[in-house]
C-alpha cells in the first residue's frame, strides 16, 4: 500500500470515476486502473464495483476512502513539520505569563505567529511576580511577559503596556473601618491579601507590603480578588482585574496617608540578552515589536 495509490482512491471518489480521477491526477486512465486493482489484491478486498459506465464505490471501498483520507491528512501534517524543521524552526516555544498581565493582547499577536508557524507548539505557563523571569533565565521559557519592576540588563526587553494597581476593599470592608480616609495604623489589624512569588529565590524587594499587619498568603491574583470581594481583607489588584467590580461598587479604592494607593507598572516581554533565537522566535519579537509600535 502506497500514499499514491491512497491518493488515487480518495481521487476517485471526489470526481466519480477512474477516468475523471486520473486528468485530475495528471495520469493515465490505464495507471490509475492498475494502481487500484493491485490495492484490491494487496487488500483482498473489492474496492471498485466496475459493473456500470462509471466505476463506484464499494461499501468497503467507502469505509476505507475514509480511512485512507485521515491517512493523507497526517502525511501532509509530516511533510509539513519536516519542513518546519529543516528550515531550523524550533518544535517547541516556551513562553512564561506572570498570571496578571492582561492577556488578550499577547494572544492576539500568539495567535497570528501561531498561524505562521503552525509546526512549533506554544507553550503557555504562568507565575507570579518574579517568576516568569525567573523561568526565561533558568532556560524554561524562550521569552517571558512581566511586569518589570527593576532593570536587568541579563535581559534584552521591549514595553508592551502599562497597567495600574489599585489598592481595593469591598465597600463591608471599609465600612468597618469607620471611616473613609485611612492611616496605616488603622490597617495592621486587618488582613492584607499577598500573592506570593512563585520563583525559587523569592525577592526581598515589598511593593506595598505592611510588614507589621496580619496577611493571608495566596497563590495567585485571582483567588487575592475573591477573598477581597468577599470583604475577607485588602490590598493592591490590576485595574483590568476590577474594573467592573469598581464600576458595579462591589469593590472600592482605598485613600490610606502615607501610602500609594495606586502604582503604574510596565508589562514588557523580555528575553536573554545574547540567547540565540529560532526563527519562530525572532519572527514572535519582531510582532511584538510591530504591536507596540502600532498602540496609540
């Protein structure tokens, strides 16, 4: 059995005939015939009913065609990916998300590399704070998307965006409180939501952080907004997180003295600094590139 005579069977029964198969094949009539009837034997099976003008399908010659597409189909998948390969694309492309960049942009750019390279699979994790950098320098991710809260210059990074967090509380929350216009000291009773680093060697740097207060230690931003809206304690979440919540007044920002109650952050997509790329990868920078490039 051969992908050619798989071809001419998947052939015939498009066009309706042997005749009409071979012109679209660019064969001879004679050389479609024999390539099937050696299949048959091959087979031991009746593929063609020959007894009309038009050679037909057979039952078992239609159970196979259908087979002998889902064949052809990973064939062209193979040769596709072999041909990926041989260009020197990567397989695999490896891209760490820290978990509160907003994602529909970057998906819109993956998507339309993805379409590009539809050889090389994309590998999505997500971490928290300093992981995703953390990932891109220990070799586990080709690039990585983060907030930037110090230069490194291991780095090679280009801005995607800004993004502000808010420190929020649900209205309950501050109601208790008793008032609108906080001090810190009106705090270190109450619990502070903290989502964790989720590097290996966790930073010392606080971003916000009331060392002398109680806190509840989460693993993500996500989980940090549901207990904040259930009025369970406070802290710092990304706008796009909330804006619906402060919008909707399930949620408020918090005035403290002496405190940044909001921070403006950069998101920029970052890779190692003399790290030789694929060109799935340097095709994926320079469309980030081309996104940043394009926002107002």
């Amino acid at each position: 059995m051969t992908l050619e005579q798989l071809k001419m069977l998947v052939k015939i029964a498009d066009t309706g005939g042997i005749l009409a198969a071979a012109a679209a094949l660019h064969r001879t009539q004679p050389t479609v015939s024999v390539a099937i009837r050696k299949l048959e034997e091959e087979l031991g099976l009746k593929l063609l009913d020959r007894g009309s003008y038009r050679a037909s399908m057979t039952p078992a010659g239609a159970a196979l065609c259908k087979q002998a597409r889902a064949i052809l189909r990973q064939s062209d998948i193979m040769t596709g990916m072999a041909q990926h390969l041989a260009r020197g694309s990567e397989p695999e492309l490896g891209i760490a998300i820290e978990a509160s960049c907003p994602l529909p942009p970057v998906l819109n750019v993956l998507g339309e590399c993805e379409r590009k390279f539809p050889g090389t699979q994309f590998t999505l994790t997500g971490d928290t704070l300093w992981g995703a950098l953390e990932r891109l320098k220990s070799g586990e991710a080709d690039l990585a998307i983060s907030p930037w809260f110090e230069e490194d210059l291991e780095f090679e990074s280009l801005p995607l965006t800004t993004a502000t967090l808010t420190t929020v509380a649900a209205p309950q929350f501050r109601a208790a409180l008793g008032k609108e216009r906080l001090a810190l000291e009106d705090l270190t009773g109450s619990v502070q939501v903290v989502v964790r680093d989720s590097s290996r060697a966790p930073r010392t740097q606080s971003f916000g952080y009331l060392a002398e207060g109680r806190h509840w230690y989460v693993t993500d931003h996500l989980t940090k907004k549901e207990i904040i809206l259930a009025g369970m304690g406070w802290g710092r979440l990304h706008g796009h997180l909330i804006t619906e919540e402060i919008r909707s007044g399930r949620l408020v920002p918090l005035t403290i003295q002496n405190y940044p109650t909001t921070m403006e952050i950069s998101i920029r997509i970052a890779r190692m600094r003399g790290r030789s790329v694929g060109p799935v990868g340097a095709t994926l920078w320079e469309d980030f590139q081309l996104f940043y490039r394009d926002q107002p």
